[in-house]
C-alpha cells in the first residue's frame, strides 16, 4: 500500500492503528503481536496476496482467517483448509434472494463456496424463557454440527464470539453453517416460543 493512501487512512479512521508493509512480512506480523488476533481479514484484490497472508497468519497464530477470493476455483481450494472462511463477492449477491427464503428473523445470508455454505446474520427475539439463545453462553447452545457463532453485533459494536460470550435480546449474531443441511436447525434456534406473546 502506498504512503499517501495509509496517510489518509490514518487521518480518516478512528480508533484504527494503520500500518503500512506487505501482508506476506512474517516479521511485521510477528511484530504486532498476529498471536493475539482474534480474526485476520484478507481484503485486497489479489487473490494470491489473500490467499498467502491468511495462511501465514493462520501459521503465526491468528485465530481466524476470513479471506476474499474472486476466483471461483481458489475458494473451494482454500475453503475448509487453514483458511477458516473464504468469501467470493460473485456469491454474495445471492445473499439477499436466500435472506427472503430463510425462516426465523434471518436478515442476511451469504451464499460461501459455490453455495456449499452459508454465513447467516440472525437477531435473537425473545427472553431466556421463550429463546433458545437469550442468556446462554456461546458454549451452552446446542448448535447444530459443522456451525460456529463468529461474531455479534450488539448496539452498533461487533463482539467477537467466544464460549462464555452470553446471547442477548436483539443481538444480531453471525453464524457460520459449513453443512447446508443443517440450516432449518439454525433457523429455529432463532425462532421465538408462544410464551413470549
């Protein structure tokens, strides 16, 4: 990245720390601690550049990798590998047509690896009586297999998900179904039981 783009970035962003060097430096990132992150995003537009760097992250210690990738053939390479969420913006129009088919107060869903899988953004309604999520921690939902809470996203501040993060009203949690046949399961975790009407 160029000098006068990071100088601009820097004076733009808030509370946003902008360095400038090449994603694939092992030593810049050992310098600013990868170890620590909890995700690492890949967002330029070469693909091999993502593609590189979210494996050498993942290698130094980086939790979770999420990475664009605009060739259709790279992301079902990488899906499912070190890289833990490979994302094609071909795919992600078909978000907003599942968003309407989905069940539940589903209000996004990104369509990942040719349709294989499927990022769902979700609300959760209700109290800890009528809601199968509301006051439990991460750890004590009954997810179904192959899915993981990566996120949520509580008063215009994104949490990262971790075990004794605790669900609550109007969260909008972000799901990660790598099995399909798995989505009605995670649409009524979400759905609200009578006793809250």
């Amino acid at each position: 990245m160029n000098a006068a783009r990071c100088r601009y970035l820097s004076d733009t962003l808030d509370s946003t720390v902008v360095l400038q060097g090449s994603a694939s430096d092992r030593d810049l990132m050992l310098e600013e601690n990868i170890a620590d992150a909890d995700i690492f995003l890949a967002l330029t537009n070469d693909d091999e550049a993502n593609i590189m760097s979210s494996l050498l992250a993942k290698r130094l210690g980086a939790k979770k990798v999420m990475t664009i990738i605009n060739n259709p053939a790279y992301v079902d390479l990488v899906q499912g590998g070190e890289i833990d969420i490979a994302i094609s913006p071909q795919q992600a129009t078909i978000g907003t047509l599942l968003a309407h088919v989905r069940r539940g107060d589903i209000v996004s869903v990104h369509s990942l690896r040719r349709g294989a899988a499927e990022a769902i953004e979700a609300i959760a309604h209700g109290d800890s009586k009528s809601s199968k999520v509301i006051g439990k921690a991460i750890e004590d939902i009954a997810l179904p297999s192959g899915t993981t809470i990566g996120a949520i996203i509580r008063d215009e501040e994104v949490l990262i998900a971790h075990d004794d993060t605790v669900i609550e009203a109007g969260d909008h949690v972000i799901l990660f179904v790598v099995d399909k046949k798995y989505i009605r399961d995670v649409e009524k975790l979400f759905h609200v039981g009578l006793s809250f009407f």
